[in-house]
C-alpha cells in the first residue's frame, strides 16, 4: 500500500513540475505570438507635428491597440524626408508635400493640413502686429511692443523653413534679417522645440511658432494677430490670415496598410476633430 502511495505522489509531483515548466514556454509563446501582430509606425520630422502625430496615435490605439505609434524626436523636414527614403521611418511630417523627385523615388503625400506660422509672445496680453512694422522688430537692436515695452526678439535657424517662408511673403525682411543674425545675444531656436522653451522663459518674448504647435504642446504662449487678424482654423480657412502653412504627412508607396492608417488619420471624421482643436484645418 505503502508503496502505491508513493508511486501515486511520484507521479503527482512529476506532473506538477511538468506543468510548471510548460508555463513559461506558454507565456513566452503568447509573447512573442503578440509581439508578432504588433505593427508599430514610425513617425520623425519637423517638430511642429510630433504632438498631433502622438495624439493621432493615442487615438489610433484605442481601436487598433496592434498599431504601435512610435514618435521620434525633431529630425526637421529635410532629415524626416531623408530618413523616410533610408526607410529609417514610416511617416515623415513635412512643411510641404513630396516633390516630384520625391515622388518619383517612390515617396507620397497621404495627407495635408494648414496651420497658422504665427508670432507669439511670453506675455499674458495679446498685440496687434502690423506687417509693415515687422522689418524694424528685427532691424533694432531695442525693439518695442505696440504698448512701448521692451521686446525680447528670438530667431529660428537660418536652415529652418520659418526665415525663408517669410523673407518669401515679406521682402522687406530679408534685409532686418540678416541684421538680426549679425546682433549677439539674441537666442535662436535651432528645433521647434528648442525655439518654444526659448519664448516660453524668455520675458517679452516674441517669437516665430505655428497657432498648430502652440495649442498641440499647450505652450504657456500668446498668439499674436497680424494686421488686425488672429490666427485661427476659420481666418486660415477663409484666406483672410496672411500667413497659411501647408504641413503633410508623406509616406513610402508600398506603405502597410497600418501606415497608411496612420498617415491619413487626419482626413476622419475624428481626425478632422483633432486637427481644429489644435488650430489647423485638413487641406482638400
């Protein structure tokens, strides 16, 4: 009896430990079972982007938790569309549709939005900016606020696409520029993020930003209105604010269907939702 007793326990513990070792196997084959139906998107480019970009894909997960969207940090839109083309990333967001080189390389535009490229200040008060009067803001080494207060000038990167795109709308610029440059100690932002934390603990900023990442990054800064118009989906919409900014969301042409998901977010019902809230409108 003894011994069939013992014999029944030997054969119980066995299969105990055989079970037990079983469970890592299982656990391990669920993972990597779940890491294989994982399709994560990478998405890189200009700063501006990046929180619409989390946030569509905060939004993405909750009904396909399977697409991963993985930000990476500023990279600018040369260096977004560079690594697209290196396939170092899924999506690149750029301040300008594919070219045809581009496109002829095999790189698309899935999607575009227009934003507001906005002056904007670290002051609680909100100013009018007159166009005319942008030349002297740069050109002076004590420049003032429409109320006489001093006013703390910060520059973008000459290799960013701010400068160009206004020296473009405002000739007169090109000029109060270069003085600017010339002048020491005033910052200049090499990233969009570097700019805002510039303006933001900058007193009497005044800085060039987009209406898009100010209300993406809720960044403690005030927008400014040009010629009597603030920055806003509606003025960007009807053509009245005067300076629009195009930016787009380019992609690979044999794109996964998750990356193209992703790419096109914007243009849903959803999508456009979010896009207003953050001060931009999906371009038609």
């Amino acid at each position: 009896m003894f011994i069939l007793n013992f014999n029944r326990l030997q054969i119980t513990l066995t299969a105990i430990l055989l079970l037990a070792a079983a469970m890592p196997s299982h656990a391990a084959d669920a993972r990597r079972a779940e890491a294989a139906q994982t399709m994560p998107v990478r998405v890189g480019g200009t700063g501006m982007g990046l929180a619409l970009m989390r946030a569509v894909g905060d939004q993405i997960e909750r009904t396909a938790p399977e697409i991963q969207v993985q930000i990476l940090p500023s990279l600018g839109t040369a260096g977004g569309i560079n690594a697209l083309a290196a396939k170092a990333i899924d999506v690149a967001i750029a301040t300008r549709p594919a070219s045809p080189d581009e496109t002829s390389g095999g790189i698309e535009t899935a999607a575009c939005l227009n934003t507001a490229l906005i002056f904007a200040t670290s002051r609680s008060e909100s100013f009018d900016i007159k166009t005319i009067d942008l030349p002297a803001l740069y050109r002076e080494a004590n420049p003032k606020f429409p109320d006489g207060r001093p006013l703390k000038v910060i520059l973008r990167s000459r290799t960013g696409s701010e400068v160009p795109y206004l020296i473009k709308r405002f000739p007169a610029l090109e000029e109060a520029f270069v003085a600017a440059y010339r002048r020491t100690g005033i910052p200049v932002g090499s990233t969009d993020q570097e700019n805002a934390v510039l303006a933001q603990r900058t007193a009497d900023s005044f800085a060039i930003t987009t209406l898009l990442q100010v209300r993406a990054e809720k960044l403690n800064l005030t927008p400014l209105s040009l010629d009597g118009v603030m920055p806003a989906p509606q003025t960007i919409a009807d053509g009245s604010y005067p300076m629009p900014l195009k930016v787009c969301l380019l992609v690979a042409r044999d794109a996964t269907p998750a990356v193209r998901r992703t790419a096109t977010y914007i243009a849903t019902p959803a999508g456009r939702r979010l896009v207003r809230a953050f001060g931009a409108e999906v371009a038609p």
